[in-house]
C-alpha cells in the first residue's frame, strides 16, 4: 500500500470514518504504525482481542450472586436516594395542591359557556384579551410553583455533588 493512501487511511481511521474493510486492511498493514503510541495502541488492541473467558466464569460469577446478602454497607447509599425520592414527591404533591386551591379561589365559578359573536373588531379584541389575562393569571401562579420546584431540584443536585466531592 502506498504511503499517500496509508496515510489517508491513518486520518479516516482517527476520526472514526473508516470502513470494516478499510479498517482491516488499515490495521494488517505493518507500515501504518507512524509514532510510537501508535503502535502501543496497536499493540494492545490485538491483546484486548484475544483476551477470553474461562468456562467456568459464568457459574463463578452466579454462585457469587446467589450467595451474597444485602448488608448494611449496600443498603446504607440506597436510603438517602429514596429519602430524597419521598421528599421531592411530597414537595410535588403539596404545590400541586396549593396550585389547584388557589386557582380555585381566584377563578369565578363558570356552569355556562357564552359563545360571544362581535361583529366589531374592537369589541371582539376587547373581549379576546380579557380571556386571555383571565388564562393567564393561572398559568403565571403554576409558574411559580414550577420555579419553586426547579429551585429543589437544583439544590438537590448541589448536595449529591457535594457528597460525591467530598
């Protein structure tokens, strides 16, 4: 192979665009290796390939399984997660419930539909955004309590980091 198509073969190989028949014909070529790291890379990708297990590590590995119990060390990191579990579906019910009685108390209690034809077009504009501020002060008081929720979650966040950093 010649050394202008090996070296664009070295470059497509690189950036992950060969093809398997290119890769092949990349990797038997004894020229390809240009620096040192190269052929360790080289080098320890024919290890890793013909690395394999022994038969008995499937049944190793299952006896293993079967015999470990949940001690108090696996079972310690679980039980703040679901602490936090708890206490984020509560905080979730709750606004959802002062959500739900707040827009109950502001909303006028409506048992009829009135269909409005205006023929003026500034009447009909009127009558169209005092329904839409109507709508829209609901849906600004659920936006605070998504804030609110999305303060939570980003605190939460702060304190597994700090956990994990420190």
């Amino acid at each position: 192979m010649d050394k202008n198509k090996l070296a664009e073969l070295r470059e497509k190989y690189w950036r992950g665009e060969t093809s398997i028949s290119e890769e092949k014909a990349f990797l038997e070529n004894n020229n390809s290796v240009s620096t040192e790291e190269e052929a360790d890379y080289f080098n320890d990708l024919q290890a890793f390939s013909k690395l394999t297990l022994d038969d008995a590590f499937g049944e190793k590995i299952m006896a293993e399984i079967e015999n470990e119990s949940i001690s108090e060390a696996t079972l310690r990191p679980f039980i703040p997660r679901v602490v936090w579990q708890i206490a984020a579906a509560i905080a979730l019910l709750v606004g959802t419930y002062v959500a739900y009685q707040s827009a109950e108390l502001t909303a006028p209690n409506v048992e009829k539909t009135i269909v409005l034809q205006e023929e003026d077009p500034e009447k009909a504009f009127e009558v169209t955004k005092q329904a839409l501020l109507l709508i829209s002060q609901n849906l600004n008081k659920a936006s605070e309590v998504t804030g609110a929720l999305d303060k939570f979650e980003s605190a939460q966040t702060k304190i597994k980091q700090m956990k994990e950093n420190g």
